[in-house]
C-alpha cells in the first residue's frame, strides 16, 4: 500500500469520526429531551433497564461484525451511561435550589439575623421546652454569649411511642414568651401540615426533621408560608434526596431555606449517627441554600461537640445547632447529650474566635 492510499484510508477514518461525533452528539439532545420528558411525569425514573436491553439486543441482532457483540454493547453501554449523566445534570440545572440556576448565595433573614451571607451563626436550645424556667434560663446564658437564635421542641416525633412527645402548642407558647423576653428568633420542629398555619404566629423558623424530610405534604406546606424553613437530612437519606426535599419546599415560593447536615444512619456504633461533614461542601456547591451542622444529634456525645463543631466552622458550614439545657441530668429526652450551661459557656468562648464574623 502507497503512503497516499494510506493517508486517503486515515482521512476516510477522521470522516467517519466527525459522523460519529454528529450522531452521538445528536443522541445526546433526544436523551436529554427524553429526560426533560420524564421529569414532568413525577415518578418515571430516569434509567429505564428494560428499554436499555432491548437496544442492546437490536444492536446484537444487527451487528455484522467485525466487532464482536461483547465489544459493541460495552462501547454502547458508555454512551448510554453519558445520556443518563446528561439528563442527571439536566435535572440539577432545572432545580430552583441548584448553584446553577441561581450562582449567588442566598440569605436568610431571621428577626434580622442573616444567614449566609458569609458569617456563621450558633443555634442553641433545649432538646425540648419543658418549662418556662428551663427555656428562659438557656435563653438567658444564649443571650449573654450574643447569640439570637433559639431552638426548642415542643412537638417530639420519638422512636418509642412511650418516650416523651413534647407540650405540642403549649411549648410553643413557652418558647415565644422566652424570645420575646430575650429579643431572640425561635426555631421549633413542627410535625404535621395542620399545625403549621397556627405555629407560624409562635415561631420564627420552622423546622422540618430529619424524620419529615420526606413527609412531602409537610414539606409542600412549609413552602407555602412566608417564612425561613430549616431543614434537616434524614436518618439514610442521600445528598441528592436531601436536595429535592428542600426542591418541595421552593417550589412552594419559599426560598428560605436552611439545609442542616445531621448526621446519618451507618454501621458505626460508637457515636449516635454518623457526621458526614463531607456534605457541608458538596451542599454548599451544589445548591445556592445556607448549610448548618447539628453537633448533638450527629455524635450525641458532649465530649465530641466541641471539635465537631470546629470541623463544621472549618470546612465552611454557615452556622452550628447544639443542644443545651440547665440540668440534662433531668432532662425529659436525650439528657446524654446536651450541654449544661456552664459547658456551653466553655464550648461557646473556644469557637467564637473561629467563627467567620461578617465583614
């Protein structure tokens, strides 16, 4: 064979390339308004393993070589694994919470307290309102530490249907009597869509746990009223159905929103729930929302509060939750983890000079 008849054969060879690029190409737009059509059809997955075989069995059945089969469905196989990619990151432009429908940050205002606008706050409370006594006092060593927001359940969603529920509309009372006393912000986890409509005229922030963050009808109506939701992941839930949850909630008309890493269910043992501080980051690249890290649920040991806290602050979280209570000795749910007042004192005045202060 003659150089010249070699280089028409490569020139031939770069043709057929550049056809194939036009094609894959071309695929590429019809599996991306294919995903664009599944997404308006809630509950049609994306990666459909019936409709791949049998395009696989079609290339088999009409390939005349001189690849094998095993070749041609493995190099098929990367092209359809490139399509469902696209249409994945389809889906991420298209959400409302997605960095890329909205590149600037969002802010979250609270009584006048901002959240993410590059400072990081504090969110301490009890576990839950007991008392008036209880909530004023942790309010009282909150407020003289400078911190404005404050937490507490009054409705207690508990594994064991015997373990303390919560004083329900009564601690919310408790808790905006306190706040207001204090000129401080409340958050409080409500747990039922019926609830919220009259719990807003109590709380400032609403809550969603990390037991609701699938309780999509709550989630729709947290969406629905103008005011700040936090929140949190569930016990196994994954970062991107962590995102969507937070999608239910803005696509009600409420973009105020704070995500809460707090911990997630693993085979690990040794603390109550795993942290994955990874997530702060990924959240924080991926969506436009503030992100907070729960240090007492996520290791539900005082002993760890502190430098998970300093991690949290460290690889960029806009604030931190951490339960305290005057005596947890007595308290009614998860005395094993929360911080007297005295300890938060401590562990408060070791942090505030690493967290980021608004400039």
């Amino acid at each position: 064979m003659s150089s010249a008849e070699l280089e028409a054969l490569r020139q031939r060879v770069d043709e057929i390339n550049l056809q194939i690029l036009k094609l894959v190409n071309e695929r590429g737009r019809l599996v991306s308004d294919i995903g664009k059509a599944k997404e308006k059809n809630q509950g049609v997955d994306r990666y459909d393993p019936v409709r791949e075989r049998k395009m696989l069995d079609l290339i088999k059945e009409y390939n005349d070589g001189p690849f094998e089969n095993a070749t041609l469905q493995h190099i098929f196989k990367e092209i359809f694994k490139a399509g469902l990619e696209l249409q994945e990151e389809d889906h991420k432009k298209e959400l409302l919470v997605s960095r890329k429908n909205k590149p600037e940050n969002t802010v979250v205002t609270i009584k006048g307290e901002k959240v993410g606008d590059g400072g990081q706050s504090f969110i301490v409370g009890p576990c839950a309102v007991e008392s008036y006594e209880q909530v004023a006092e942790v309010a009282k060593a909150a407020k003289a530490q400078g911190i404005r927001l404050l937490r507490g359940g009054a409705f207690k969603p508990r594994t064991s249907p015997y373990d303390f529920q919560g004083l329900g509309m009564e601690g919310l009372k408790i808790l905006k009597k306190v706040a207001d006393e204090y000129d401080m912000a409340v958050i409080s986890e409500i747990v039922s869509p019926a609830d919220i409509e009259t719990a807003v005229e109590y709380i400032d922030v609403i809550q969603i746990g990390a037991r609701n963050m699938q309780n999509f009808e709550l989630l729709k109506a947290a969406g629905s009223v103008k005011k700040p939701v936090l929140l949190k992941r569930g016990l196994a839930a994954t970062i991107e159905e962590f995102i969507n949850a937070a999608e239910y909630i803005i696509s009600q008309g409420n973009d105020q929103i704070i995500l809460c890493e707090r911990g997630i269910r693993t085979y690990e043992r040794a603390t109550r729930n795993t942290l994955d501080i990874s997530a702060v980051p990924i959240l924080k690249q991926e969506t436009h929302l503030p992100v907070f890290v729960d240090v007492t649920h996520s290791t539900g040991r005082k002993d760890l509060l502190l430098p998970t806290a300093k991690a949290a602050l460290a690889i960029g979280a806009d604030g931190v939750m951490a339960e305290v209570h005057p005596d947890p000795a007595v308290a009614l749910s998860d005395s094993a983890q929360q911080m007297d007042i005295d300890q938060f004192n401590d562990w408060i005045q070791e942090l505030r000079p690493l967290a980021k202060a608004v400039k």
